[in-house]
C-alpha cells in the first residue's frame, strides 16, 4: 500500500511533531504508572517487613524477659544458699561461744576473786584454760589453788610453787583444764 500525503511540510512537521509529543507525554504516564507500581510494591513490602521486624523484637523481648527471670531466680537461690550457709556458720559459732561465755562466767563468778587478771587465754578444742595477772596478796592465790583443787570442774591443774614465793604483790601464772 502506497502512502501519499498532500498536506503541506508545515502541517508535516506539526502533524509528526504532535504525534512525538503523544508518544512522549504517553511513555512519561506508562513510566509514572510504572514507578507509582513499584512505589505501592514497595512501600507494601516495607510494611510487611515492619510487621515482620515487630514480631521477632516481641520474641526477643519475652526471651530476655524469661533470661532475666532465670539469672535473678539463679542469683536469689544462690544468695539463699550463701545465707543458709552464713547461719550455719553462726550457729556453730554460737555453739561453740555459748560453752565458752559459760566457762568464762564460772572462772570469773567463782574463781578469780580478789586478784587482777593480764591474761586469761582459752584453747577451744583441748579446754585448756591458762590464766596470768596479779594478786596483792598470798591468801588470795591460796583461795584460788583451794579452790581449783577441790571443785570438779577443773582438772589437770598446773600451779607453780613459784606463784606463792612471795607474800605480797605476786604476778602469778597457773593453768587447767575446764570441764562442765
């Protein structure tokens, strides 16, 4: 088929200029549909992903929290068994002071009357109990070697001669065993 176009070159022109911009404004809203496509595409996409991200920062979230519960249970019975074992040591050392405080009250109470003590040293395990100090006067030291050898709550006495030397102003060291 044989095209023939009588029209003027000016319309020409205009004709082939009008259809170039047809094409042009028609491509620029195929590529404006196009990019409006892949916007909504994306934008959906963005959502999901956000939905997505939502969800596993909620799983970490209750995880940390079960983490958490689990290091402070942990701690808390790990501070009990610290605080158990504290309060057994306690109440050995209980035991333990309250056979002393009462070995103490009975050498003071009934033993050590009228003299000054320097030192009075108490061995826990053997019950050894030494005593150093002074005294004014010989009869006190006297009453308290009468004393240690007739009471039955001590034994093994140890009392140097040399604590009776002197008949004033005696610094005197003797020893027993305690037993209640």
């Amino acid at each position: 088929m044989l095209r023939i176009n009588l029209l003027p070159p000016q319309q020409k022109k205009r004709l082939e200029l009008k259809a170039l911009y047809q094409n042009i404004i028609s491509s620029g809203f195929i590529l404006f549909l196009l990019i409006l496509f892949l916007i909504v595409f994306l934008a959906g996409f963005l959502i999901f992903l956000n939905f997505r991200y939502r969800v596993i920062e909620n799983r970490i979230t209750v995880e940390q929290s079960k983490i958490i519960q689990t290091q402070t249970v942990k701690e808390m019975e790990k501070k009990l068994k610290d605080l158990n074992r504290e309060l057994e040591e306690l109440g050995e050392i209980e035991t333990g002071r309250s056979n002393l405080y009462s070995i103490l009250d009975n050498i003071s109470s009934n033993l050590l009357l009228g003299v000054r003590v320097y030192t009075l040293e108490v061995n826990r395990s053997s019950e050894m109990v030494t005593i150093s100090g002074f005294s004014p006067s010989r009869e006190n030291l006297l009453a308290i070697k009468k004393i240690l050898e007739t009471d039955s709550h001590y034994k093994n006495v140890d009392f140097p001669l040399s604590n009776l030397a002197n008949p004033q102003n005696i610094n005197f060291r003797f020893s027993f065993i305690y037993a209640p």
